[in-house]
C-alpha cells in the first residue's frame, strides 16, 4: 500500500503513513496565475493500492478538484486501486433535496469521485453516513468522538457531562460518556429550512455546578454552538468547552463561541486550524492497516 498526502492534508498524511509503516509518494502543487491546480506524483504507484489522503474543507472546490485529481491519475499511472481517505466531506451536509428542485450535492460529489477512479471511500464523521450507504460506493465511516474525549479526559475534564447538539447526535455524547464517564444528554435543535437560522429548545439537563463538554461534528459560523454554550451556562453549568471534529471556523466563529462563556474549543485535524490539537492519523492508520491486511 502507498500512501499520498494531498496538498490539503500533507501532515496528516505524512502521520498516517509512518504509523502504518507504508511507502509515501509526494505530490507537487501549484497554482496556475488563473487559478487551476497542477498536482504531479513524485514517485510510481503501478500495481499498487494507494490510499489518497485530502480533506476537502475550505476552500472546499479547490480542494475537491485537487482529490478527482490525484485519482484520476492514480488510476492511469496503473495503481491497482484507489482509496480516498477524506477526513472532511464537502457537501455532505447536503445530503438530499429539502427543498423542490434543490442539487443533492453529496451524491453529485460522490459520482465524481467514482468517475474519477475512487474504489472505497474513507471519511471521519461525516454527516450522514447513511445516506453515503445508499449511494452503493464500497464506505466506511471512522468516529473521532473518542480520540476527542480522551483528550479532554488528559486536560483534567474526567467526569464532564457530555452533549450533543441534536437527538441524532446523541451517539455522540454517548461515545464520549464511555470515556469521560460523567453522564451525557442532548439539546434538541431546529433548523429552518428556508433561512438556515437554528434555534434549540432549553430543556433542563443535570448540569448545574459541573463540567460541560459539548460535542458537534462540525463548527462553521459557531452560532449553534455559541446558543447551546450560552444555555449551558444559564442552566449553572461550572466550565463549558466546545469540542468538534471538523473545525471549519468560519471568520468570527471562534470569537462568537468565547464570547458566549466557553473556556476553549478543540478540534482535530481532519480540517487544519488554530483549535486542531487533536489528531486523526492513528484511526485513519488503523482502518487502512486493516485493509493491508485483508491484502496479504
């Protein structure tokens, strides 16, 4: 198996192929002065499995150009197979038509990355991956909840109360329960469909006088999770923190959720930013080494 770190992933793929002990192939990058991308491998991959790994956060299209890429060459350089390993999926999150006449973009994005050459697909939460199930492309979906709250557990947080945003992301909190061991629990939200405005209901959770982690898979705009911060807080809530797997962190986000009363927020590097103190590579290594092994 050769491992090759997209431009938007270079570290993150650099750690996965030392723990999986696999040979790298550099890509070259630039930028055409009218902005079209050039990538060129630096090594061979015929005969072999190779595992791409390339997040697609912003500037998401740029990025996703990049991935079909780097497959489509792959595969007429002769790679036996292609895996994408996409930390964060761009347009998952429109994951079917809410409204009439609306693109579902995940399977748009998910054909062309089948066109391009793509044999499985590995992301890390994404957002439905039911839907992903669906859409008859070989997927496995890796949960960074744990690696997250493992984290937190080591900066002194053992024993916080544990919530999602959402009841369909109470796993979640669950999965992050198992390790902090402080209980878990979820604030219900609602989005409007026309204006995207998402408000939550306050119903009450035993937080008072204690430790909160809140969990989401991903931070854009902060405005959820600054709402369900500054609730927590109105409910008594001693230190409150912000927790996600893919930080997108839009301009002012950070700033909305601090403001809101969190102590902090961490992420991981599925998306690279200021809160990615957390790192993907060991669970991403783990799914592909099984794969070798499948292999050999």
């Amino acid at each position: 198996m050769i491992v090759v770190p997209g431009p938007a992933s270079t570290e993150l793929g650099r750690r996965v192929a030392t723990l999986l002990g696999a040979r790298m192939v550099p890509v070259s990058f630039k930028r055409f002065p009218d902005g079209e991308s050039y990538v060129r491998f630096m090594g061979e991959v015929e005969g072999e499995v190779v595992a791409i790994v390339q997040t697609t956060s912003p500037p998401q299209n740029e990025r996703l150009i990049q991935l079909l890429l780097m497959a489509d060459n792959a595969k007429d350089m002769g790679a036996k197979s292609v895996i994408a390993v996409v930390p964060y999926l761009a347009y998952a999150r429109q994951d079917r038509r809410f409204l009439p006449g609306e693109a579902f973009s995940l399977k748009t994005v998910v054909r062309l990355l089948q066109c391009c050459g793509v044999d499985e697909l590995i992301t890390v939460n994404v957002h439905n991956p039911t839907v992903l199930r669906s859409l008859q492309i070989p997927f496995r979906d890796l949960s960074a909840i744990g690696v997250l709250a493992q984290h937190l557990m080591n900066k002194g947080l053992q024993g916080a109360f544990s919530i999602s945003l959402g009841k369909k992301g109470l796993e979640m909190a669950r999965e992050a329960h198992n390790i902090l061991r402080g209980g878990y629990g979820y604030i219900q939200t609602r989005r409007d469909r026309v204006t995207g405005e998402v408000s939550i209901e306050e119903k009450p959770l035993p937080i008072h006088g204690r430790d909160v982690i809140i969990f989401d898979d991903i931070i854009s705009s902060g405005g959820t999770m600054a709402k369900a911060v500054r609730w927590a807080k109105d409910q008594g809530a001693r230190r409150v923190y912000a927790a996600c797997v893919h930080p997108l962190l839009a301009p002012g986000a950070m700033e909305r959720i601090l403001e809101s009363g969190a102590e902090g927020v961490v992420g991981t590097d599925c998306v690279p930013s200021p809160v990615s103190r957390v790192s993907v590579a060991p669970l991403i290594a783990e799914a592909l080494g099984e794969r070798k092994g499948r292999l050999e």
